[in-house]
C-alpha cells in the first residue's frame, strides 16, 4: 500500500469512536423512552390530581387509600398469599421431578425435558380456562362426579384454587430451572464429602443443601414475582370468587365505574415496589451463588440414586403431574370445544359433538383480526427486540464507553414491572404527551418491546460474551471495515444465539395478556385477549375452540422454529 | 524496505481501581526485515504495545511510523483495517464459521481493490503451501489441530503480504514439542520471506532463538534492547539477567579486582560506574560454573557442600552450598557427585559479570528448579 493511501483514508473517516459514541446515546434515549418515561410517568400519574400527569397539581389521595385502606390490607394479604403458595407449589413439584430425573435412575428421562416445554408454551389464560372447566363447581369434570359420589366438591373460586392452578403452570419453569441447578453442581464435590467419611445425610445436609442453597432463593423469588404479576388466574378465577390481587385490582379500577386512573397508577406502584424487592434478593442470592462457582463448563456425570422398586412409583408420580398439568386441560379444552353447552360428558353430548365452534372462531371477525395482529406484534417485537439488545451488547461488552454499564441497567429494568403495571403507565404516558397511538397496534408494540428488552439483552449479551473479542480484531487486522467485521465475522458468529432469542420472544409475545389487556381496541385485540373477551360474553365453548387452536399453532411453531433454529446452529 | 519505528508511546487504561500505565515511554526501531521481540513477564505491557502499532490501542502520546507514514501520533490516527499489516493473536482468531480457505481469502475479498477469484484462489494456495497447509482448503476451520490452527492463522497474516507482521504469543498455546518444532518453522519462514516482524513472548528461550533484536520490558518499560547474545553475556540489571536465563545473584561490595562474596573476594572485571565501596551484584549463569570434587588450585575458586544433584538428561543439576550461599551449577552428567560430598566450585573471572545492584531480587527461589524448558 502507497505512502499516500494509508494518510488519505484515514484523513477522511470519522473515528470509530464518535460512532460509537453516537449509536451508544441514540440507544440511551431510546430505552429511556421505553423505560425511564412510563415509570415517571405512573409516578406522576399516582399523585396527579386532574387527569393529566403534566398539569402538576398534586395529591396523595391514591396513595393514601392503597396504603391505609381496609381493603388494601386485605389485597396485601391475598397477593402475598396467592404469589407465595403458588411459588411455593410450583417450587415443590419442579424440584422433585427435577431431582428425579437428574439424580436418580428414573426412566425416560429426556421425554421430561420435552414435556416440561409444553405448559411453558400454552398460554396461562388457556390453562386457566381449562382448570375451570375441570374445577367448575356443578359440572367440572373432577367436581361433578365428587359431588355425585361424596357430596361435595373442591372450590375453584378461591385462595387455594387460584394458588393450584398457577403452581401447576409455573412448576415446569421451577423443573427447568433447578434442573439445571443440580446440573451445573460439581458431583466431585459430593463425592469428596464422601471420601471425607461423611455418610449420605450429612453429606446432604453439610455440601448438597447449602451449595444449592442459593439456586433454591433465586428460583423461589423468580415463582414469586411471576405468580405476582400473573394477570390470568386473578382475572378469570379470583374477580368471580371475589379474592382479589394486585394485578385484578389495577384492571378494575379501570373497568368497573366510575374508572379511576389515579388509584389504578397507585396500585400499579405498590405492585411494581414489592416485584423490586423480590427481584432485589434474588439478584443477592445469585450474586451470592457466583462466589460458590459451582458451575465450570465441563459435562458432569453425576452419581445417580438408585430407586430400585421406588423406580415405577417416582415414574408414575411424574406422570399424574403431566397428565395433570397437560394431558387432563387438553382433553378438557377438546371436549368443550365440540359441544354446544358445557356440560359433564354423557352419552347424549358425546352424540351430539360439534364442530359449530371452530367454524364460529374461524368466521369471526375479530379472532380473525386478533390472529393476524398476534402475528405482526410478534414478527415486529421480536425482530426489534432483537436488533436494538444486539447493538446495546455490543456496546456493552465491546467498548470502554462511560456510562455503558447504564445502558445494560435500563435494559434490564423492565423485569421488574409487571405487564399490567406497565399497561396503566403507558396509558398515562399517552394520555399525556402527544403521540395519539392508544388503541393501536402501536401502543402494544412498545409495550411488547419494552416488556421482552431484559431477555433479549440476557441473550444477546451473554452470546457476545462468549466470541472471542480477538475474532473481530482480526478482521480488522486483516483489512476489514467495520462493517465488513460486522457483516462477515460478528453476525454469522451469533446468529444461532439471535434466532434463539427471537424465537423466544416471538413465542411468549403471542402468549401475552396481562400487557395488552388495558392497552387494546377492537382494532387492535390480539389472541390472549381475544379468549379473554370471549369469557366475558361467557362464549366457553367458543374459548375452548380457540384455545385448542392456539395451543396447536404454538407448538407446531415452536417444533418448527426449533428444528430452523437447531439448524441454524449446527451450521455455524 | 520496511522499518518500524516506535517513540515515545504511552498508554493508560482506566480501570475500576485507578489508571493501569500499561506502557510507559516506550521506544525502539525494528530495521527491514529484522525479527523484533518484546520480551517480559505478564502484565509488563508487551500486547499493548502489540495492539497500539496494529491501532487496536489508542496511545496517549508517542508516535508509530512505517517508513514514512505516521500511523499514530502528530495528532493522526490510521484505524486497523488501514495499517498494511499482518497479526496473529494469542487465541488465533480462527474464524469458526469459515473454512481454511475462506479464513486465508478474507483479508484478499475484503481489500479496497479485491482480486479477481482465480487470483485470490492463487495467493491463498500460495499463503498455505508457505505453512504447509496445502490441501485442506476445503476443511471447516474448527476441525484443524492446535498447530494447523496457528499455522493457519499465519497464513491468513500473510496472504495479504503485508509490510508489517504482528505475532502475540502465536506459539504459548502449543504443547512443548509442538512449539519447538513451530518456532524453528517460524524462524525459517521469517528468514525466507524477509518480512519486518514484532514478537511478543514471556518464553526467553523463543526470543532468544527466533530474534535478532529483543528488547526486555519491565512494568512498561524497555529495561533493554540487544542482540540475543548482549542481552544474555551483559545483562544491564539483575531483572534482565533473571528473565534472559538462569542467574544466581551474589550481592557484595566493590573491591580493588573483584566483589566481595562467597567468605573470600570474587576476581571480575569491574566497569566505571563500580568503584571500590559500591554495592555490587555478581551475575554468575549456571553453566560457567564449574563443579569438581578436588581443588584445582585456580582463581576464584571455592569450597563449598553439594546440595543437590539433579539428573536432567544432558547435564547434573547441581547446588552448591558455599559458606550459606546457594551457587547453582551444572556439572557434566556422567561425573561421579554425592549429594552432601565436599566439592570446590570455580567461578571463571571472564564470566564472572558485576552489576551494580539496584535492590532487584528474583522472587524467592521459585526459579532455581523450573529449569526444563529452555
Ligand atoms: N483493556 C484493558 N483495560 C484495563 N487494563 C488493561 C487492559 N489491557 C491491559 N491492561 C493492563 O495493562 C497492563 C499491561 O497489559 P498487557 O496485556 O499489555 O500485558 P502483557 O505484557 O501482554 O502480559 P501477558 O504476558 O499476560 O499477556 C496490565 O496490567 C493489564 O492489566
Ligand atoms: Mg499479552
């Protein structure tokens, strides 16, 4: 290369780090605008005295009566109780599978894995209408026989039938994550204790128990900010047996008369103050878990348990799970959806089966408009979700920009809110400045965006964690641009980790309720709130249809999107 | 004709705990054609100084020239991809999406002007035929052993045939037969080609064999630059001489002819700057000692106890106990030593070298049995 060349070239580029410095600031005002301005603005909104957050007349009317109210006291009880019993359940059930088929000679053990996926994927709603189905006081399908033969029945309608239901759907994700908690801990660790004298128990109880220890915390504290902004079971079981929660409560105070967004705001601050906290300790418990670094990268064998005869009575509890938690709603959900009038199944309804329900779903006009916009919400959030996180990676984990740990920290603070806290603060942003989108396809992608930011950018960055920095400085050692490095070198190394991501947020998008649920028109209904409309025109068997519906377009996509994802990996 | 020069280059990191000078007034010239290393131990600002030529580093001050065009420094800065260079890094770089062929190509397809296909398909077999890689261009790059990687990522530095080759630590991830073999390839091809070359290593015996110049850095600092043989007959401190080989350090005072050492007066050459009354550091290499088990009646010679025998192969490990100094030594492998026996050891005035003595140490006695590699 020329003398010349060399001083030309470099004269007439901007440095890369202004670029930098550009992109990085274009990012920060784009997730202070998804992030920082909603919560502002419930603030705000939680202590405005007219109807617009900007008018700055203030007063503590709300906050007073969600703090010192009777009714308040009792809403504190009934969500601690209900988050902490479902946690709680679902903790239960998730770690002895998981302990079970990690640790012990159990059979089938990669057929659990793929089972567990299945709740993760049916949406909450449609497992809880399934549960009402089954739970139903006079014609469920476990209560109308208990009645008939006992004289009683189990009532859904209530603290511990709201509690079942969600631990039952949220125990996979407690299987999933202590699985891989009793995975990554080094067994030579027990084995040592072992070769130390100490027999089983103390083994268990000195090493096993406290080396877990922090997995179980963060697990437990994840349960319980989940069941804690679940909007299904409180909606669909909790407002008709009168046992309200956070999440209900916000909702009614927007629907019942007369609406109250002030008080709505004021709950949706008490409900985003107790998910902080909880997501406060659990990042404690794993910063705590770090220091242990249990976890080394290798392939563990462990020891397995030997069950001998307990073998097919571990086998057969973990199957009246599945069937319980899967194999029963589904074929409750069939049921109802080739019948024109739940009812217990008897000779005569089975006669009379149906497929007046789907045609119903399939003519309707607004599940129509629900599936087509469930679709594009999912396309566009994901694929933004996607490109914006991977950029805030990169500047994250590749430059030495000031302030790029506050990138990460925005990105991140969505976990925290609950998706129907975060559907009041949107409509208290939009209510206020001037960008006429409620109502819209809009409104709910920025909601969708914000709510997916923290695992994209999980994803996203611990993917670029893991390229070797040095992969990109030999491009540019080799004569590549930025670009170039960008295109031919950074892209193709993560794209298997940028499918997988969007995949996920793709699949959770279509599953979404609680954010969408205060923020949607009848121009802009999607799926989850489409069966929850249908509900309240008390359309069951129409719910049913849909829901059977969803639940096979999900997993159809998941098995798909899986095998294109698998492949992209196998690729690279 | 390609020469590098480096002056006055500095670079500061910025780390939680305060600034990190990585390199500090760093200057030196590599001529045309000449193998250049930077040897030190970790942390002494070797890949910094690597990264700020290849403009992966932005120094604070100093400029970087080749031949007459500033790279860094007088207020320009040329970024990476415009600096004719080849670099190969310490974890190679080995694009794994790619295959060999493709991984050698990138640097011709990404080049301002890229050459037509059959051209680039030429220089490609070319570069590899150089590492001896030829015939596995179509072999994805993650299934290449350890050293086909690094030879791979050679010819990816070379296909471009750049002014300028960069290697940081190309051999430290190689199995030890691996890296001798590799360097004795690398010394070949470098000579061949007669191509400017940087090195960074921590392994004095790959400086010592590859170089014609190494320069020793010291917490960001060149302590000193020479021939491989100056550096290790005339070490200019005790930090050289412990890095550039074995040393055992005898601290004393100046007298008229020699130091003070050993319960009796050492005989060695004195420069100016060791006056009678100075403290002084006598640098003795291991294998101009010379171990008997009688007295022959020489200068500079002393009795003393074996410690420590110790058979390697082609030479006896020895230490010697001489009035509580520990002297190391090395003895031919076939002489008759006990451990414990009384030995006289001779310390050979002409390799007798007296520094003076700036406090430096070599930490505790972590070196005196790691002798296997070099
Ligand atoms: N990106 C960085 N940020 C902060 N400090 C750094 C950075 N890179 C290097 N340093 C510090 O600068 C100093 C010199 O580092 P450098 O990588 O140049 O050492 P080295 O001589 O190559 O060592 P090694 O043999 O271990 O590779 C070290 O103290 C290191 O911790
Ligand atoms: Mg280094």
């Amino acid at each position: 290369m020329a003398a010349t060349t060399v001083g030309r070239r470099a004269g007439m580029r901007i440095p890369a780090w202004r670029a930098e410095i550009v992109v990085a600031g274009g990012a920060a005002l784009f997730l202070a605008y998804l992030t920082v301005v909603p919560l502002a603005m419930l603030l705000l909104g939680a202590v405005s005295a007219s109807g617009s957050a900007l008018d700055f007349q203030f007063t503590t009317r709300y906050l007073e009566r969600v703090v010192t109210d009777q009714a308040s006291l009792e809403l504190l009880a009934n969500s601690l109780i209900y988050a902490g019993g479902a946690a709680a359940l679902a903790f239960a059930l998730g770690t002895a599978a998981a302990w079970a088929v990690e640790r012990t000679n159990i059979p089938a053990r990669s057929l659990w894995y793929g089972l567990a996926l299945v709740p993760l994927i049916v949406p909450g709603i449609v497992h809880t209408v399934a549960w009402l189905f089954l739970l139903s006081p006079e014609i469920g399908w476990i209560n109308a026989p208990l009645k008939t033969f006992f004289g009683f029945s189990l009532s859904v309608y209530s603290l511990p039938g709201m509690i079942w239901i969600e631990g039952l759907h949220t125990a996979p994700l407690a299987f999933v994550l202590m699985s891989a908690a009793f995975r990554a801990m080094d067994p030579s660790l027990e084995e040592a204790a072992a070769a130390s004298r100490a027999d089983a128990w103390k083994t268990f109880r000195r090493v096993t128990l406290p080396l877990l220890l922090p997995s179980v915390a963060s697990v437990l504290l994840i349960l319980f900010v989940r069941a804690l902004e679940g909007f299904e079971v409180p909606a669909i079981i909790g407002v008709p047996g009168r046992i309200f929660v956070y999440t209900s409560r916000i909702y009614l105070s927007l629907k019942l008369y007369p609406p109250s967004f002030g008080l709505a705001a004021a709950y949706g601050l008490v409900l985003l103050a107790i998910s902080i906290v909880g997501l406060v300790l659990h990042r404690r418990a794993t910063r705590h878990a770090e220091r242990y670094a249990t976890v080394t990268g290798k392939g563990y064998r462990p020891r397995r348990l030997q069950l001998g005869r307990f073998r097919y009575v571990a086998l057969g509890a973990l199957g009246l799970y599945a069937f319980l938690a899967v194999v029963l709603p589904f074929l409750v959900l069939i049921y109802a959806s080739l019948v024109r009038v739940y009812s217990v199944p008897s000779l005569e309804s089975l006669r009379e089966l149906t497929l007046s329900n789907y045609s119903f779903i399939l003519e309707d006009e607004l599940t129509r408009t629900a599936v087509f916009n469930s679709l594009i919400l999912g396309l566009a959030s994901a694929t933004v979700v996607v490109a914006v996180t991977a950029v805030i990676a990169w500047i994250t984990v590749r430059t030495r920009l000031p302030g790029r740990g506050a990138l990460d920290f925005l990105a991140f603070v969505p976990i925290t809110i609950p998706g129907i806290v975060l559907g009041i603060s949107l409509i208290w942003v939009y209510f206020t400045i001037p960008i006429r989108i409620y109502g819209t396809l809009w409104i709910l992608l920025v909601a969708y965006v914000t709510r997916y930011l923290p695992y994209g950018i999980r994803g996203t960055t611990s993917a670029l964690v893991q390229i070797h920095r040095e992969l990109e400085e030999a491009a540019g050692a080799a004569g590549a641009r930025w670009w170039a490095t960008f295109r031919y070198i950074l892209i193709p190394l993560l794209r298997p980790a940028l499918v997988g991501v969007w995949i996920y947020v793709f699949i959770i998008s279509l599953r979404e309720l609680g954010a969408g649920v205060l923020l949607y028109s009848s121009q802009s209904v999607v799926l989850a709130v489409r069966i929850f409309d249908l509900r309240d025109s008390g359309n069951y068997t129409s719910i049913a249809a849909l829901s059977v519906f969803l639940i096979i377009v999900l997993v159809t996509l998941v098995s798909v999107l899986q095998r294109i994802g698998g492949r992209t990996i196998r690729e690279a | 004709m390609t020469t590098l020069r480096v002056e006055s280059l500095r670079k500061t990191f910025t780390a939680q705990r305060g600034a990190v000078r990585a390199v500090e007034d760093v200057s030196f010239t590599v001529e045309d054609a000449r193998f250049f290393t930077l040897l030190g131990p970790s942390g002494c600002g070797k890949t910094t100084t690597l990264r700020c030529i290849a403009g992966l580093e932005r120094p604070e001050a100093g400029t970087i020239r080749l031949d007459d065009d500033v790279l860094s420094g007088d207020g320009r800065f040329v970024p990476t991809h415009a600096r004719d260079i080849g670099m190969v890094f310490q974890s190679y770089a080995i694009w794994p999406h790619m295959t060999v062929f493709e991984n050698v190509a990138f640097p011709l397809r990404v080049s301002e002007h890229p050459p037509s296909r059959a051209e680039t398909r030429r220089l490609v077999a070319e570069a590899l035929v150089l590492v001896g890689l030829e015939g596995l261009e179509e072999r994805p790059a993650p299934q290449l052993s350890g050293g086909q990687q690094q030879r791979l990522a050679l010819a990816r530095a070379l296909v471009r045939k750049p002014k300028l080759l960069l290697l940081d630590e190309p051999l430290s991830n190689l199995d030890a037969k691996l890296r001798q073999r590799m360097r004795i390839e690398l010394r070949e091809l470098q000579r061949r080609l007669g191509i400017t070359t940087v090195y960074v290593t921590h392994d004095q015996g790959e400086a010592l064999f590859l170089s014609h110049r190494v320069a020793v850095m010291q917490n960001g600092r060149i302590v000193q630059e020479g021939r491989p043989r100056d550096l290790y007959a005339s070490p200019a401190s005790a930090f050289v001489a412990d890095f550039v080989g074995d040393a055992t350090f005898l601290p004393g005072e100046v007298v008229e002819g020699g130091v003070r050492a050993l319960g009796g007066i050492v005989r060695c050459a004195l420069s100016e700057a060791l006056t009678p009354g100075a403290k002084a550091l006598l640098v003795m290499r291991p294998e101009r000692v010379l171990v008997r088990s009688a007295p022959a009646g020489l200068v500079n010679e002393f009795a003393g106890t074996l410690r420590v025998a110790a058979f390697l192969g082609d030479h006896l490990d020895c230490i010697v106990d001489v009035v509580g100094t520990e002297l190391r030594a090395r003895a031919h492998p076939t002489a008759e030593l006990r451990r414990e026996q009384r030995v006289w050891v001779e310390l050979p005035p002409e390799h007798c070298l007296a520094i003076p003595d700036d406090g430096w140490r070599p930490r505790a006695l972590a070196r005196t049995f790691d002798d296997d590699e070099t």
